[in-house]
C-alpha cells in the first residue's frame, strides 16, 4: 500500500467520528485494551500526561511539549484532529510520525484490528503508543505522571451528558489514584465539587489553577 492508499483505508473502513457522527462513538476501553495487549502494552515504556477537557486541549500540549523538549527530554505528542496531514497528530520532538511508519503498522496489524473494528480515534492512538514506545525507549488506558483537565463547558452532550456537571464527571474519569490533577478554568462550585469528589475517590489530589 502507498500512504495515500493507507489514508484512505484508515478514512473509510473505520469509523471516524468527524465524518460518521455518533455512529463511530464506541463507549469502554475494552477494543483499546485488546490493541494495546496485541502491541505489547508499548504505553508501558514511557512516562505520560494526559491532557482533557472541552478546549485548549491542543494548546495546553503543544505548551507542555515544548518546554519538556527545551527542558532537555525527548517528547513524543499525540493529538487530534490534524489540519493537513495525517501524521501531524503523532509527533517526536516535533518531527511528524513517517510515511513509512503508518503504512507499515497498518499492513503488520490490519488482519488483527479488523476483527476488533475499532473506531478511528482507538486505532491513532494505539499507532501513537506504539511509535513512542519505538522512539522513546498513551487513551484512557494510560497511567500518567499528571493529568490535566483544561476547562469544562456543553459538548458532546449526546455522549457525555446535558449538564456541565454530568461532563465534568466524564472528564473526570482520566483523575487516578497517586496521580495528580491540575483543572484550568472553572467558573462554578459544582464542577470544581465533582473533579475535588474525584480525586478523594481516586486516592490523589487535586490543584485548581485559578487558585
């Protein structure tokens, strides 16, 4: 397969929520889990941050990215959606996963993941796991040095719930235990109560940033 070949197989024989809607949402971690087993568990092999929330999710990343680099660590950055490219979403010290990256872990995996039908989003994201694991020797299967949230308002309701609350709670679902939380911006006490609820439950704490 040539890399456009591969793009338009990854584009229109899994779901991509961009272009199938709800349709592609696939609830649970188990199809992610069954990739990431079939990989080797490559999340495995570096330390991670995860980064949610309704926006400046990109920003937030890319600024992380940037001062962990000039920091003097090697960083690989995963996100989503892409402008031109495909492989703008895998990066490696800012340099975008190869061509020959993408068409070679679509032809060793492709018998494999089919079985599985996964969507879109949990076949990148296990392809970004596996390119980091190979250049640095992450969705929500992960367990991250940090976790940040960045802010919490109405999308995705048909998913995630009607209230910013019921979002928050979703959202609150990558908080893990010994790991600690940093959440941006947050403009009511009911939100700020369910990520501090989160955390009690989770066994770690919590850090507003506006505070």
């Amino acid at each position: 397969m040539t890399y456009e070949e591969t793009l338009h197989y990854l584009y229109t024989s899994i779901p991509v929520f961009q272009n199938a809607g709800p349709s592609a949402y696939k609830p649970g971690l188990g199809t992610s889990i069954a990739l990431d087993d079939h990989l080797g568990n490559p999340h495995k092999a570096y330390k991670t941050i995860h980064v949610a929330g309704t926006n400046g999710k990109g920003s937030v990343s890319h600024l992380l990215a940037a001062i962990l680099r000039q920091s003097g660590y090697k960083v690989g950055l995963y996100t989503s959606p892409h402008l031109v490219d495909f492989r703008e979403r895998i990066r490696v010290n800012g340099q975008k996963i190869p061509e020959e990256y993408v068409i070679d872990f679509v032809e060793r995996h492709r018998s494999f993941f089919e079985t599985l039908d996964p969507s879109f989003f949990e076949l990148t994201s296990s392809m970004a796991f596996d390119y980091f694991r190979g250049r640095l020797d992450s969705t929500n299967i992960i367990t991250p040095i940090l976790s940040i949230i960045t802010n919490i308002s109405l999308d995705h309701t048909q998913f995630l719930g009607d209230t910013v609350e019921k979002i928050a709670f979703e959202k609150a679902g990558i908080i893990k235990k010994d790991v600690p939380a940093l959440v941006g911006e947050i403009d009511r006490h009911s939100v700020a109560q369910v990520f501090a609820d989160a955390a009690v439950k989770a066994g770690t704490l919590v850090y507003f940033a506006q505070d």
